[in-house]
C-alpha cells in the first residue's frame, strides 16, 4: 500500500502539546463539572425519555451489498452513533467502528446500545482504512479493533493512540499516527487530522496521554469533514478557511450539557460549527445509539431539523444502514418521530445558548 505523511506547517502545531500529554488551545473553553456534581444528578435529577420505547428503524446490510458497490462511486452510511462506513477514492473505509453491546470497559454496565449495527462485526471483509478520533470507549472499541486487525490494510490515529493498537496486536507498520494539521496520503485518498476541543483516556490514570482529533477527507470528487467529538471553538473557522468549503460534515450533534459545555456542542453549536465549516451538507452524529447526557433520547435530531429548517441548512438524517451517495445526498428522513415528543421548542434543555 502507497502511504506517505507529511506535516503542514502552522504556528500553533504544537501549542496543544503538554508536559504530561496533550490540552485544549481555546482560551475560551468553559470549566467543566465536578464529578461530585456529576453524581448528585445522576442520583436525583428526573430523566425524560432517556432510551427509545420501540425499536429503532435499521437497514440491515450485507458484505456483498458493500462489495459491489461501483469502484467509481463514493458513498456513506451511518453506521449508529459516531461509526461511518465511507467509499471514498475506491477504498473501503471505517470511522470510529463501535460494534459492541455498551461503550464501556465492562460487558455488564455501562450505556448499552439502543439498536443492533446494521452489519455484523463478523460479516465485514477487506477493510482499506480505519480511522480512529479519540480513545474514548463510544468511538474506540477493543473488540471492534481486535476482531478487525487482520482484515484491515491500514489504519489512522491521532498521537498516542498507536499504542492501544499496537497492544492489542495491531501489527506496527499499519499505523500512521498523525498531530494535528498533519496528513497522509494513501492511494488517492488525502486524510488530514484537525484540531478539535474534547479530552481523552480510558482509565483514571491516562487523561489526555492521547491526542484527539477531527478529519478531513478528500479524494478527487470529493471533501469531507469528521468532527469526532468536540466542544465549539474557533477551530471549526479556521479549518473551514483552509480545507472548506465541504460536501458534508459530519458534526457531533448529541451528548450535550450544562455541565460539560466545553467537550460537547448543543445543537446550536453544532449547527454554527457546520456554518464555519463551509459546509453544503449536515449530517450529525453522536447520537441515536447510545444514553451518554441527561436530555432525551431523540432531542438532538429534533431539535437540529428545527434549527436547520430555520437557517436553511440542508440537512441529512438517513436511517442506519442506508447507503448514500454522496454528491447525490437524499432528503431527510424524521426516522426518530416514533412515540409520542414533547415538541422541540418546549422541551427543558441542559444546554448554554451562546455562541
């Protein structure tokens, strides 16, 4: 396989680089709650709908549907929750594939998944690329990773994030470990690490021993944004400036709140960060498979229809499993409208509104 990284020179390249790891560069990043608080509304705040009451609609998919999609042809399909299936460049790629029952260390507790993947970990073949964000259990899955090490040709990480490969038998020379505004090329196919405002680690000892990152895709056809998870911050204009204007951004819509408002957007943050962008076409993720935040299951996508309808922002919510093509993204679908919603305008939101 033809790969080759190269840095992008930029004043700021290391100012996220940390004695003891990695830190966020927006001096306007808010603080963020204490686990005591935490706790004390875990224990006592009322939740309203926080899973699905009926089965949420997926598309089941086959290897075989995969495998004669058109070489030619650049698609996308919306895996469940942060994970992407993409054809881009003639390659089979994956982002963030989470394919376990719950996004957490433990098989036995921690959020469990609100609906099946629409493929089978199992039934996956040949994988060209898998790109990961960040090491937090909802977009790196051990098992996922483990299962898929044999069958994938290549993979791409932020800093650090090669060693979880590498220990869990990812042979070393698949690994391209990239900083922010580096890249790496491989056969047709330009993926750019961006900046993006989050935080990492999997256990108590590791906070931010691993850098976090957004994407950008770009073959000859198309150009694409992954935001992975972040806070909004003015990185969102600064690689819409650079890399923009963007076919789709795929922009982390959901586990939001008032006490984190510095790791995760609102719905309106997300919608701005899609406008900073230069984005044509929406696609949030970050929601509809998992409980990670304390509004509802399916206040996210609604309240991003409303705001999108509102701004004239072309937005796409396809169930999961659909395969999209991508310079040919179809309308809408409100799939989440299938119990009975508090409308979105009236709905109590754990959010900060501003900008």
């Amino acid at each position: 396989m033809s790969t080759k990284s190269t840095a992008q020179s930029t004043p700021k390249t290391k100012a996220h680089h940390a004695e003891k790891g990695f830190v966020n560069t927006d001096s306007a990043m808010p603080e963020d709650a204490s686990m005591t608080t935490m706790l004390y509304r875990l224990i006592a705040e009322k939740r309203v709908d926080p899973k699905p009451t009926e089965a949420i609609p997926v598309k089941s998919l086959t290897a075989q549907q995969l495998n004669t999609i058109a070489i030619d042809e650049e698609v996308l399909v919306r895996l469940g929750h942060s994970s992407i299936f993409l054809q881009l460049a003639g390659q089979k790629i994956l982002i963030d594939p989470v394919f376990s029952e719950r996004a957490s260390p433990f098989s036995f507790i921690g959020p469990k998944r609100f609906h099946q993947p629409p493929i089978k970990l199992q039934q996956l073949e040949a994988i060209d690329l898998v790109i990961i964000s960040h090491d937090h259990y909802d977009h790196l899955d051990k098992t996922a990773i483990k299962e898929l090490k044999d069958k994938v040709k290549h993979f791409v990480v932020p800093l650090g994030v090669d060693q979880h490969l590498i220990d869990w038998g990812v042979a070393e020379h698949k690994i391209t470990a990239l900083d922010w505004w580096e890249n790496t090329e491989i056969q047709g196919l330009k993926v750019t690490s961006t900046p993006t405002q989050h935080f990492s680690g999997r256990t108590l000892t590791d906070r931010n021993k691993t850098l976090w990152s957004s994407y950008v895709l770009q073959s000859a056809t198309s150009n694409l944004y992954f935001s992975g998870d972040s806070g909004y911050f003015s990185g969102f204009k600064e690689i819409g400036d650079r890399f923009g204007p963007f076919d789709i951004t795929m922009v982390e819509t959901g586990a939001y709140d008032k006490n984190w408002p510095g790791i995760h957007m609102t719905p309106k943050q997300s919608l701005q960060a899609h406008l900073d962008l230069q984005g044509k076409v929406m696609l949030p993720i970050h929601n509809g498979t998992f409980d990670l935040a304390f509004h509802s299951w399916y206040e996210p996508l609604q309240r991003i229809s409303v705001l999108a309808e509102e701004q004239g922002v072309t937005l796409a919510t396809p169930i999961m499993g659909s395969i999209l093509n991508i310079q040919n993204i179809p309308q809408s679908i409100a799939w989440w409208h299938q119990e009975q919603q508090v409308e979105p305008k009236e709905v109590v939101m754990s959010e900060v509104t501003s900008l």
